[in-house]
C-alpha cells in the first residue's frame, strides 16, 4: 500500500541528523514532491512530534525562521529544543542555515 504525503513527510524528517535542520522546501524536494513545501508545514503540524519520532522542530523556513505557531509549544519551545541539540541562532533569532543545514 502507498504511503500517504504526511507518512512520506514524517519519514524524512525522521533522517533528519540531532543538532541539524532542514527547510519546508527541501523535506518537499527529498520527497520528489518540490512544490508542496506548505503541505510539509501541514504534516509537521500533524505529526506525533518528537514522542512520536518525529522530530518535527527540526524543520524551519528556508531563511532560518522559526514556525510562529510551532505545534509543540510555540516557537520558543522550538528554540529551546534546537538550542539544546546545538543548532546555532542568528542575532535577529534566525537558524543560521549556513552553519546548521542538513546536507544530504
């Protein structure tokens, strides 16, 4: 049975490395799907979240942005648990994608 867009999404975000992020958009292009960077938001927004496996904090917006209404307790409980894994911030709060991107 085919695996559903959320379950394709989950399973990447799963590969996702500790102390590591990735885009909305580039968890879409991993999935051959490079157009639904918005549906990623939706999964990640409906996943189990960390407990569940899936480590969905460690997906952000393409300039470092975190989500402002992070599923789990709010964009600063999604700067907490990256902190916490290493993942660096810019000055203005961004991820500093240059330093953290997940390079697959």
């Amino acid at each position: 049975m085919e695996r559903s867009f959320f379950e394709r999404a989950h399973d990447v975000v799963r590969q996702i490395p500790e102390g590591r992020v990735a885009s909305y958009g580039q968890v879409a292009r991993l999935m051959g799907a490079s157009r639904c960077a918005r549906q990623v938001g939706f999964a990640m927004h409906a996943s189990p979240g960390v407990a569940g496996g899936v480590p969905c904090h460690r997906v952000v917006f393409a300039d470092g942005s975190l989500a402002p209404g992070f599923a789990f307790g709010g964009p600063g409980e999604q700067r907490r648990m990256l902190e916490a894994e290493g993942v660096g911030f810019l000055a203005d709060g961004r991820v500093d994608m240059e330093s953290f991107v997940w390079e697959v």
